[in-house]
C-alpha cells in the first residue's frame, strides 16, 4: 500500500539505468567493483561524462543474483527526510521489508529530531535478513550538511550485510 508521500516520488530515480547492447566492457574496473563489495563504502569518482554510472550500472547487470537498490540523487533530495524517504522506499520495494517505524517518523508532525529519525532508519536497515548493495548515483548533487553527515553516519553504522 503506498502512503501519501510516495505517491509523490519519482519511481524512475529509484531504477538501474539499462546497459546499452553495443557497451564496452571493462573487466579491470568490474574487479574493482567487485572487491569494492566487502568494504563499507565503495567511491566511484571520474569527471561528468566519463561513465560513471553506466559503469556501475553495467557491471550490476552481471550479478543477477547480487540484490541491490539504485537512487539516482538529484538536488531535489537536498533535505534529510526526502533522502531518506527515497532510501527506506527502494529499499522497502526491492526487500518488502516495511521499513514502518521509519517511514511512520518521517509522517511526523512535527518533524523528529535528525538523530532519531537516522537511528530508526539504521535499525530497521540493520534488521535486514539479506545482504544488499545501496547504489547512491550522482549523490554530490546533495548539498546539505544534514544529508551529508546523514549519510556519514549511516555508512560509519552499516551492517556487514550492507
């Protein structure tokens, strides 16, 4: 059931670009990606029009059994609850985990403190069963400290499985 702020989401920001069928493969740089797999963070960074995310995309392709989520970040997700209710719902779609606590939080009037609503969002992330790989495209488009030290705060949290 989607609830009233999802309806309002651009569900396309939350889909894997598709690989085009005459693209170059790169095993050097898949290997990289792949060993990129046990860290808690894995930083693809080349100037715009250099391939990044077709890179990424393409190399996700090969891994079908590999679940992942992919947000493509714009300037628009420049607030914390935004981000994060962009975040729980690729996530909720790909795992049909609920993400409930979280996504009730971010409903809230008022707005919860930025501490709980993170912390809440790492629990449930935490709770997770499975392992799952989070694909953040374009995400220094964010300009927002919130966001930001959001972000650094979950990726200094993450599960293993994460």
């Amino acid at each position: 059931m989607n609830r009233p702020f999802e309806t309002a989401l651009l569900y396309t920001k939350l889909n894997r670009p598709p690989s085009a069928a005459d693209l170059v493969i790169r095993p050097r740089l898949f290997r990289k990606l792949e060993a990129g797999l046990g860290a808690r963070l894995t930083l693809v960074s080349a100037p715009a029009g250099f391939g990044k995310s077709t890179l990424v995309s393409s190399w996700l392709a090969t891994k079908s059994a590999l679940p992942f989520i992919w947000y493509s970040v714009d300037g628009n997700d420049d607030a914390l609850g935004t981000f994060l209710t962009y975040l729980a719902t690729a996530i909720r779609i790909r795992t049909a985990e609920p993400f409930q606590q979280t996504l009730d939080l971010l409903m809230a009037t008022p707005a919860p403190p930025a501490d709980a609503l993170l912390s809440t969002f790492m629990v449930e992330l935490s709770s997770l069963p499975d392992e799952l790989v989070i694909v953040l495209d374009d995400f220094h488009t964010i300009r927002s400290p919130d966001v930001q030290q959001g972000l650094e705060f979950l990726v200094a949290n993450l599960s293993p499985r994460i």
